[in-house]
C-alpha cells in the first residue's frame, strides 16, 4: 500500500508542477488547478469550485 499512496504523490507533486510551469488556472477564481481536478478543468476551463457554482441550479 505504501508504493501506491507514494506513486500518486508523486503524480500529484509532477502535476503540480507542470501546472505552475504552465499557468494552469481556474479563468474565473485565477487559482491554480489541482491534480484531483484536471478533468473538470479541462471540460470547463475551471476549477471544481467554479464549475460547480456556475452549473448549479438557483
């Protein structure tokens, strides 16, 4: 188990990374995307926290 949790801190440390060498940020709030949420920023141009309140149903 230990191997695992290391291999996906280091997936996480890498895009981190590759996120700040890049710019990689949420177009609304400016913050930078994290690794747990690289599929919504890339459907959406946004972080979770944005994509959700711009999706939600007021």
């Amino acid at each position: 188990m230990g191997r695992e949790k290391d291999a996906e801190l280091a997936k996480e440390e890498a895009w981190d990374r590759k996120a700040q060498a890049e710019d990689i940020r949420c177009w609304l709030g400016g913050e930078l995307i994290i690794h747990c949420e690289r599929e919504v920023y890339f459907k959406t141009g946004m972080c979770g926290y944005h994509a959700h309140m711009m999706a939600k149903d007021d």
